[in-house]
C-alpha cells in the first residue's frame, strides 16, 4: 500500500508538469503525455527510488532521477509528440528540472514513509552508515605515575 501511494504522488508530479511543459513546447495530445507520464514514472520509482535512493541517498538519487528524465522525456517526445527537434529537447530540460526538484522533496518521503519501514535491508553509502559517523571518544582520566607510586605506598 504504501508503494502505491508513492507511485501516486510521484505520477501526479510528472503528470502536472510534463503536461503543463509540454502543451507550451509543442502540440502533444492527451494521450501522449498520459503514456509518457506512466512510463518515466515507473521507470524513475524503480531505478531511482528503490535501487538508487536507499543505496546513495537523496542527492545521487536526485541526480540520477534528473538524467534518467531528461533521457526518458526526450526519447519519449521524438516517438510521440509533434515539434521541432530543439524544441523538444528544452521541453525535455525544463521538466526534468521541475519533476528533478519535487523529487528531492519526494525522497524525503520515501525515506520516512515508505524506505523506512525496510530496516534489514543493507543501505551502502547512506550518511548514517559512514564509518566516521559512527566513531566515539573515549574519555578517561590519565593517572600520573608519582600518584600511582603513592597510592602503593599507601597500601
């Protein structure tokens, strides 16, 4: 349930965007931004959200997320939608940084509600697995030799 959730939200984003981008960069039908929409979604949860994110965290996920959409949008637009090649490609650009910043709010998301009910799963390069994050000091009191003499003088 909580995965369809996820795939919800992140669906309306790119839905609202590439809608609201590509209907200003060329004459795309309804239809065709639909079956963009579905497919980069579900191609971005799974690689960026469930394989990338956990791993490398928010950042990474992020970049990678931008990359794959770009890509995505752009190969996408050359099959379905009608319009110039440049403009196709700023199309692609200008949504893939709009969806790239709600997926950084996204993966926030997907951290708290939906990664983190996996605790056994092993997470790599995540800041809290870092080795220097999880180093502690030691405190204790030196003991002067001459005070160790005189506690043996004591006895």
């Amino acid at each position: 349930m909580r995965h369809i959730m996820a795939l919800g939200i992140k669906l309306v984003l790119t839905s609202i965007v590439l809608f609201s981008v590509l209907t200003i960069f060329s004459t795309a039908l309804f239809s065709e931004i639909t079956l963009i929409s579905l497919v980069i979604t579900l191609a971005t949860y799974v690689i960026g959200d469930l394989f990338i994110l956990p791993r490398f965290g928010n950042l990474i996920a992020t970049i990678a997320d931008f990359v794959m959409l770009t890509a995505g949008i752009w190969l996408f637009s050359q099959f379905f939608v009608q319009g110039t090649p440049a403009n196709l490609i700023l199309a692609s650009l200008f949504a893939a940084i709009f969806i790239a910043l709600g997926e950084a709010l996204f993966h926030a998301y997907m951290e708290n509600r939906v990664l983190a009910h996996h605790q056994n799963e092993v997470q790599y390069f995540n800041e809290d697995n870092v080795a220097l994050n999880r180093l502690q000091t030691e405190f204790a009191q030196e003991e002067d030799i001459h005070d160790l003499k005189k506690h043996d003088k004591n006895e």
